[in-house]
C-alpha cells in the first residue's frame, strides 16, 4: 500500500502544534493550502474519534473522512468515508512529538487506487501528486504555527 509522509519542526509545544493542526473554517483556510472547505458533520461542533468531517480539496474533489483516533496532543488519525471514486482507501495520521525547542509534526497518508487493473500505474501518480500536496500542506502548517493571528484564535 503507497504511503506519503512529511514531517516539520515547528517553535511552538505539541499542544499547541495539536490545536494548530485542528483548526477549522477561516483560521484553517489562512494556512491549509490543501482546501476550499472543511467543516464536521452530524452536528458535531468539535474533533473527536468517531466525528466524521466534509472536506471540499481546493480543486473541488469532496471527502467525508471519519477520526478513527485523536489524542491530543499526540496524534490524530483519519479514514475516508466516502471520497473520490479513484480511491479505493485513504487514511490519514498526524504525530506530534515534543524536541528541544519546539515540536516534531509528522503527517502520513496510506491510499489504495481502484481500478486495480489501473492501480499500480495510478498509485505510482498519487504518490507523487499526494506527496506534493502533503509538502505544501506541511508547509502552511508551519506557517500557521508561526502566525500570530491563528495561535490567537485557539
């Protein structure tokens, strides 16, 4: 199964850097480069296991994903629900690990393409393109780590 990972340091603690990764609506659009929306679902109002979510990527492609963990300030990890029909599975984990100075945020996905005739082929494009995108969402991660008006607003 292809699996993506990117990993930072950040200058803030892992509570910190937890909330951060968590942020939803405007705070989580000034630094996720990734999506055009996101939000919970069921009337849920907060991330917690069994919480599933609609994220709407920045190229229109919807999601609904599902925590199958969150234990803050550690980790958090998510499954796809329902998705894009290329995708036969994703998931997706967050780890965050105290180090001098700051926090170690490590961010992976595990998919799985569908056809299968197909996969072998669209699993090698997914891990580039996945990989691409996870760089760049690590990276805003970081930006808003350092960016004053979203540690003002957890």
């Amino acid at each position: 199964m292809p699996m993506v990972e990117a990993e930072v340091t950040v200058e803030v603690d892992p509570a910190t850097a937890f909330a951060v990764s968590q942020t939803t609506g405007e705070v989580r659009l000034r630094w996720d480069p990734f999506i055009r929306r996101q939000g919970f679902l069921d009337g849920a109002t907060a991330p917690a296991k069994g919480v599933r979510t609609l994220t709407v990527h920045r190229s229109g492609l919807r999601m609904v994903s599902e925590y199958v963990s969150y234990a803050p300030p550690r980790n958090a990890g998510m499954r796809m629900v329902d998705g894009p029909w290329f995708f036969e599975m994703l998931a997706a984990g967050w780890r965050f690990e105290a180090i001098d100075g700051g926090t170690r945020a490590v961010w992976k996905y595990n998919f799985r393409c569908r056809p299968r005739w197909l996969a072998p082929l669209a699993e090698q494009i997914g891990t580039s393109a996945l990989g691409r995108d996870l760089r760049r969402r690590i990276d805003g991660f970081a930006a808003g780590c350092a960016d004053p008006e979203v540690l003002r607003s957890l």
